[in-house]
C-alpha cells in the first residue's frame, strides 16, 4: 500500500469530519478581505506541505483541448490533506454557484455568479492568488447570475458570462472584447484558436474566433436541439454536436464526417478515437471517419429512473473514466471492456492526475485511486446545489473545486 495512504487511513475517518472542524477559511467575495484565513487540520500528526506558490497551469476546463481530463506531471493532494483556503459568500445561497476555474503563474481565474438580496443577478470575473485566495482583481457584469469556465492562454482570459464570452486581460482584468452572438457552450482554446457553440445566424453555430481580439474566423451549423455539448479539438478537426457526433475542419468549418448518434457530454480526444457520453452509454468513435468502434453501457445504481452519462469522461492512453447516476465506472479505451465500477454516492466530472481521480459532488469532494476506485480522502463540505458541468483544476500539490464556493485543498 501506497505510503500517502497507510498516512491518511491511520487517521480513520478524521479527513472530512476534522478538516471542516479545523475551520478552514475563506475570502469573502463581498469585500475581498480575509475572513479567518486558516488552514484546518486534517490529519493529526501527518506533516502537510503548504505550497508558497503554484506554478503549474491548467489551461481550461477538462484541461485540454481534447478534453481528456488527464493532467500531465502533476501530482495533485492525496494521503493527509488540508484547506488552503475557500472564497465565495458564506452559507447556502440559491442560484449561487461558481465556474469551473483555470490556472496559470500562480493565479486562479474563475467567475462567480450570484443572486443578491433584492434580486440583483449579477457575474463576477476574478483573479485569485492560488495558494491564499487573496483577489488580484475582479470584473462585474449584471443582468446575468450565468457562471462558465475560463481559459487563459496569451496573456487573456476567456470567460462566459451568462450567454456571453468576453476576453479580459490576464494581469489587470480589463475587458479586450466581447463576442457579439450568444454562447450556449463552454469554450476551447486550441494554439490561438476559440471553439465555442452559439445561437446566432438562425440557430446552434460552431464558431471559431481568435483568443486575441474575439473576431470570427468562421461559423458552421450544429445539429443541437438542446443544449450543445462544449467542443473538443486535435489536429485539424473540432468535435461537437448534441442530435449527433459531428467533425468539422478546424481552418474552414467544413463537415468531415457526422455520427448518427445522440450526444449527452462534450467528446473527448484521445489517440485515434472520439469518446464521447451517449445516453446510458459510453461510445467510441474512429476520429478519421467517425465509424462506431464500440459501445458499452455504465454501470448505475438505480438512483434515477434514466440515468445518463451527461458529465464527461476522463481518459488516459488506455481507460475511460465515466460518471452516471452516483457510480464510477472504468471502461477499456480499446474495446470498451468493463475494468470495475464502484458506487459513490455522488456524481461529478473526474479529473485525474498521477494515478487518482478528483470529482466532488453536493457535499462531498473526493480523491479515488484510478487503479480500483477505491477511496484515497472525502472532504464534506457546506454544498447543497448540483455541480454538474463544473470540473476541478489540479496543481502541484493543490486541487480547487469550484462549487457553491470555491475550495482549496492541499496535501
């Protein structure tokens, strides 16, 4: 057994029930000022490495732009961990939640969306210091409590603001531009290039636009009836869809290929395969010429009477990871063979990193071993609301789950 584990299993229990006792602090997003800013103590004993900066990076939600979840030479926290810091307003907060966030020289991006007290809806753009939480610098937009996910990439960030995708500069939050369609979509970023899907030009729209000034590179429909998925993409192709898995190509928008198949997350690249959620199903796709490979069902635990893969999967070289109806399921990447599933009791988007899998789920954040899915640490927090569509960011020894708040745990 791993050393990191035997040290946070000799503590039995004490992780989640000691870090929320130990009064992990927070910043306050009203006023940006330390509210008890403490670190809580989780494991009695154990020796925990507070970071004095984060310098790893996290570009954009699901990590890449082929959305693999799969963090490179980066070891997130596991065996004894502790609170950094949380940021967000303090208590339980309808139509409260925040987006999934990014990283990069030691600053977290993240957006923040809210309901105040007199029904004022209002968005919020931050930079935070990834190892205290202090706000660097914050951006308001009213009219909309809509929080996406961020990318930074060349000196900007990319947020969506309810149904608006702006670019702000990364050291002083000063808006650069703003697209003029709506976004349905999370964004990726791939080299210089924005993916993001929108309702503009009589319906569902892929479109490409540059990171730099927002302008449009080219537009292409999208078979979405609902909600479209967020885009992946890998060499010259951009995946996305909803009613169907369609290819398009990156430099002119032309359809490559289309898959009669309904779409419930954003695909996944990886090798010469698109993975992509399809109902109570994992399918996988030939990325050349979109020919099914293979389906498999997950697992589900009867919690739900139609349960769905609808937070996307991770993936390494060889294994998806999927997340339906409370349980984890790991599937080959190659034939789509069932390698265990276990129950979990919350639902969430994994992320992996070193060999562990991070999720979080109403109350609960959680690291897994990707091996077996067995538990490595849980850490029970004040949330009440869905996180669907959020994802954690792993750092060097650091994980943030942006939920109701945001919260930082190191180890």
């Amino acid at each position: 057994m791993d050393s990191r584990r035997r040290s946070f299993l000799a503590a039995a229990g004490s992780v989640a029930a000691g870090a929320v006792a130990g009064c992990p602090g927070f910043l306050d997003s009203d006023t940006g000022q330390n509210g008890n800013n403490t670190t809580g103590t989780a494991v009695e004993g154990a020796s925990i490495q507070i970071p004095e900066t984060v310098e790893s990076t996290y570009p954009q939600y699901q990590y890449d732009a082929a959305n693999t979840g799969t963090v490179p030479d980066v070891s997130g926290p596991t065996g004894a961990i502790t609170s950094l810091f949380e940021f967000g307003q303090s208590g339980f907060v309808p139509g409260h939640r925040m987006g999934s966030p990014s990283l990069r020289d030691g600053r977290l991006y993240l957006t923040e969306g809210r309901i105040d007290g007199d029904g004022t809806r209002e968005t919020f753009v931050y930079a935070l210091d990834a190892v205290d939480g202090t706000r660097q610098w914050a951006k308001m937009y009213r009219g909309t409590n809509g929080a996406g996910p961020t990318a930074v990439t060349g000196g900007n960030v990319l947020a969506t603001v309810g149904d608006t995708l702006v670019g702000l500069d990364a050291d002083t939050g000063t808006e650069r531009w703003t697209f003029d369609r709506p976004v349905r979509s999370g964004v990726t970023v791939d080299d210089d290039t924005v993916y993001a899907v929108g309702t503009g030009d009589g319906g569902p729209n892929l479109y490409a636009l540059s990171a730099a000034d927002g302008a449009l590179s080219w537009g292409a429909p999208v078979d979405a009836d609902a909600e479209p998925v967020t885009p992946a993409a890998a060499g010259d192709t951009v995946y996305a869809g909803g009613n169907s898995l369609q290819a398009f190509d990156a430099t002119t928008g032309e359809t490559v290929w289309s898959a009669d198949h309904g779409v419930t997350t954003p695909a996944t690249v990886a090798g010469d395969r698109v993975v992509v959620g399809s109902g109570t199903a994992v399918r996988a796709f030939d990325r050349n010429d979109g020919t099914e490979l293979w389906s498999s069902e997950v697992e589900t635990y009867g919690n739900q009477e139609s349960p769905a893969v609808t937070d996307p999967p991770a993936v390494t070289d060889d294994t998806i990871y999927a997340v339906a109806d409370r349980g984890l399921t790991a599937l080959s990447l190659t034939g789509g063979q069932h390698r265990y599933t276990v129950e979990m009791g919350i639902e969430g988007t994994p992320v992996i990193a070193d060999g562990f899998i991070y999720l979080f789920g109403v109350g609960q954040l959680s690291c897994r071993a990707a091996d077996d899915g067995s538990t490595e640490w849980t850490y029970g927090t004040r949330q009440r609301n869905s996180a669907r569509g959020a994802a954690p960011v792993i750092g060097d020894n650091v994980a943030f789950f942006p939920a109701e708040r945001l919260y930082a745990i190191a180890g």
